[in-house]
C-alpha cells in the first residue's frame, strides 16, 4: 500500500511541476541538507530541515517502520526497531513543487535467541518435554554432548522437543543444551538437571494433605498402591516404593488427616548411615535421641511435631508420629527427684532408715511382699507434708533382698507432661531438666518415656497413668542400668490410658 502511494505521490509531483511551469512564474525551491539518513538498531527519530519557497509541503515514506511527523520548516523522522538481524532500507519523497528523495538506512538487530524454560529440574524416570523458541531467525540449531538426552528441534514451530531416559544411577546428572543462530556464535545455555534413582527418600510430611495429595505424590515417584483401607473413617493407604531402602510406605489418617506413617526399612544398618542422617537433617529433623528425630510443621493454623523413630529388628520401621506441640511453658523440678539410688546395695533397713529422714510412711495396705508371679517384693510409703507427691516405692529383689528400682509418685501433671489433643506429652521442660544432669532421651516403648545416664548407670522410665490406688499420676521409675528393671510389675495395676 505504501508503495502505490509513494508511486501515486510521483505522479501528482509531475502533474503539480507541470502546472507550475504553466501558471506560476516563481520556480520552486526544495532544500534538504540530509539526503542520507542512518539510524541505529532501536527506536530512534532525527528532525531535519525542509527549506522551500512553497507554503504547502509533504513527506512520505515507502516503508511502514518509518513514521514522519511535518511541522512548518521541520521534518522529524522516526524509525521503530529493527527485529531483523540484516540491514534495512527505505525511501523518504519530500514533495513542495518539485521532489526530494531522502534514504534511510537502519543498523541489523543482534541475533536474539530465547528458550522457555532455560532450566529443567526433572525426577529420575525422565520423559518427553517441549522448550518454546523465541527467536528473531528461522535457521536456530540447538545440540548436546550427553547420549541420555535426544533432541529433536523443529525450526518451523519454534519449538525444540526434547526426551531424557531414566537415570539408573544413584547420582544426579546434568546436560547442557546449547541454542544458537546458524554460525553457532554466542550459543544460550539450557540446563537439564536429572535426580538420582531413588534410595533414600522420605515420605509426604505435609500435615494438611489429603488422601489425593498422598496419592499424586506417590505416583509420581512411581509407587504402586499395594493396599487401600480408605481414610474417612481413619483407614490407611500402603504404597510399595522404589526405593530398595524403603519398599513399603503406609500413611495412616483420622477424621480425613494424616495421623502417622509407616516406613518399613529393609536394612537397618541406614539408622547409623552420614548419608541418611545427613538427608533428615536438611529436611529440617533434629536428633532428640540415638533413634528419634524431630521437625516441627504446621496444620493450619497450629503447630504440630513430627517424630520420627527408629525401630530396629527383623521388620525394622521408621514411624512418624503426628503430636501436637507444647502450647506454653509448664515449670518441672528444681532438679531431679532421685530419691535413695544405692541399687543393689540397699537393704529393706536402708530404705526405712530414708523414708524416716524424709516423712515416709510405710502402708502395710499397698505393699506387696512375696507375690510368688513376682521376682521382687513391693514396699510403699505414703509421703507427708511435700507437694505434688502422693508416695514412694521400693523393688527389693526375693532373692537377696536388695534394692532393685524404686517409683515416685506425682500428682501434678505438668511437672513432666502436657495433654493435647488426647496425647500425653513429655514437656520440652522436663527433658531440658533431664539433659542438664546427663540424662539422654531414648525414646518411647510399651507406655514408658524412658532415659539414661551411662556416666551413672542410671535409668528413668516415666508415664502419666491412673493407678487402682492412687489415681492418676507421673509414676516416675529410677533404676540401675546394670541391672534388670522391674517395671513390668505395675502392668496389672493401671487402667488404660491414652498416649504415643
């Protein structure tokens, strides 16, 4: 269109000289100094000077990247960028009587090649995938120097396509794709990071997931569902895995939320491996004993922690169990009730001499002497004028009448736990108090929270239960750690109470 109009306008330009010649007797004049114009690659405009002896005047351009602006004397001219990487030209014909021609050259684009994306992170199963190609040439050519990626580009489309295989290997890998024009000058970068074939993996931690969150993590990393009990009611999903570490994954839910998960563990020897321990730690588990790990996530708008323990065995597990933090903070002892320790030394005389220096009082009606299912005699004795404690009680081996263990009674709660949702809790008090005086936290088995001082030879096993006779209470157990515990013996006089 701009070409028959700037023909149309030499036509006129003839036609106007020709009726000048014949009706005027002034000749025009037409003075323009630049008759050659040359622009850079961008946007840019010049104004030049149209020196004529004609009130009326006009310009236009052959080109539709130039754009003119007329003003009395002046012409400004205004080029769009170049997007072409090669030289352009166009014309300008200035009209006042008689014609001026103006040329306009303007400087090529710098080749501009773009990729989206420029970087893939991808798991270990690999697959196909498109990069879109933004460029300003057609003759692009894209290449890599790695066999596990095949590219196939389509220059037409502006599209490369691109296929990595499955990565086998335990290590991570990385391809570099490199996208250029067809001198192959200044190549862009893409980068495929690939991840290792899975050995150590964690499960979904996320608290707020739902049975379908589970089930589209899993696929992805590629396990299968081995068996489906639903999750409205509070049933579990177990997935086999790929991993060899950790065949078997089974998420528990109550009340449509995850409330625990299971890893089966076919090598128990990883609970002792930098690498494993390594990858729980930057997944922001701290270690609370030589077998439980700890994170803290949130459940809307409440903070929760994830426990991780490590069960050890022919049919080793990791569980991970849901509990709610700590609300507040909730004072403990001034320091550790030990009571009388002398085990395997003290007699039943040594224990009485105690508990009259510390207002005990023996209760004929709570011991337990010569129960012939028991290795141990039980002695009781009730305490007087101390807060918060109900008792005391000694384990005083048949056999030669030495103290095996002894148990401290407390009536106070949140000296040791805190309750929350239903779960009965160590609080982060007590434990503080604990590894202050050497005491390491192993973990929680069969109802107890038990800990240990090896530079002692101490153990503490603790519980919040309801006794038949004393009601609910902390039923604090001290014992020597080179002697069997008798613990066991108060399986018989507690109803059931809810814990993890």
């Amino acid at each position: 269109m701009k070409t028959k109009l700037f023909s149309t306008l030499f036509l006129l330009f003839a036609f106007i000289t020709t009726s000048c010649q014949k009706n005027e007797q002034e000749e025009p004049i037409l003075t323009i100094v630049e008759k050659n114009l040359e622009f850079p690659k961008m946007a840019s405009e010049k104004t030049i000077t149209i020196t004529t002896n004609r009130s009326d005047w006009t310009a236009i351009s052959n080109v539709d990247w130039i754009e003119l602006t007329q003003s009395e004397n002046t012409l400004t001219v205004k080029v769009l960028a170049n997007p072409l990487t090669k030289e352009r030209k166009g014309e300008i014909m200035v009209v006042a009587g008689i014609g001026r021609k103006i040329l306009v050259t303007q400087k090529a684009s710098d080749i501009s090649i773009v990729s989206i994306p420029d970087k893939l992170d991808i798991d270990q199963w690999g697959g196909k995938y498109q990069f879109d190609i933004v460029a300003n040439v057609q003759d692009w050519v894209i290449s890599t120097d790695v066999d596990w990626v095949k590219i196939t580009p389509k220059n037409h489309k502006n599209e490369v396509l691109v296929e990595v295989s499955e990565n086998k290997s335990r290590e991570a890998r990385k391809a570099r794709l490199l996208l250029s024009g067809a001198d192959k000058k200044a190549p862009k970068e893409i980068f495929i990071e690939q991840s290792g074939a899975m050995h150590y993996i964690l499960p979904l931690l996320d608290l707020n997931a739902t049975e379908a969150d589970v089930k589209a993590f899993e696929l992805g990393r590629k396990s299968n569902i081995k068996i489906d009990m639903g999750y409205i009611s509070g049933g579990s999903i177990t997935w086999e895995t790929a991993s060899p570490i950790f065949p078997i994954v089974q998420y528990g839910f109550y009340q449509k939320s995850l409330d625990y998960i299971y890893m089966d563990v076919s090598n128990n020897d990883i609970y002792n491996d930098p690498e494993f321990l390594k990858m729980l730690e930057s997944n922001n588990f701290v270690k609370v004993s030589d077998s439980e790990y700890e994170k803290e996530a949130n459940k809307g708008d409440k903070v929760y922690i994830i426990n991780a323990k490590f069960m050890q065995g022919d049919s080793g597990k990791i569980i991970f169990s849901i509990v709610p933090k700590q609300p507040a903070p909730l004072p403990t002892f001034d320091k550790l009730p030990y009571g009388l320790t002398d085990f395997n030394n003290a007699t039943l005389d040594d224990v009485k001499k105690y508990e009259k220096e510390h207002n005990g009082t023996m209760n004929d009606g709570l011991c337990v002497i010569n129960d012939p299912k028991m290795s141990e005699n039980y002695y009781f004795f009730d305490v007087k004028n101390m807060p918060d404690t109900k008792g005391r009680a000694y384990f005083l081996y048949k056999r030669n009448g030495k103290l095996s263990e002894t148990a401290q009674y407390f009536t106070k709660q949140s000296l040791v736990f805190y309750e929350a949702e239903g779960f009965t809790l160590v609080t982060a008090e007590f434990k503080a108090l604990c590894k202050k005086e050497g005491f390491f936290y192993v973990g929680y088995s069969g109802g107890w929270h038990q800990f240990r001082n090896n530079e002692k030879k101490l153990g503490i096993a603790i519980r919040w239960v309801t006794l038949q006779d004393l009601g609910p209470v902390i039923d604090l157990h001290l014992f020597s750690t080179v002697a069997p515990s008798s613990k066991k013996y108060e399986e018989k006089q507690y109803t059931t109470h809810r814990y993890r």
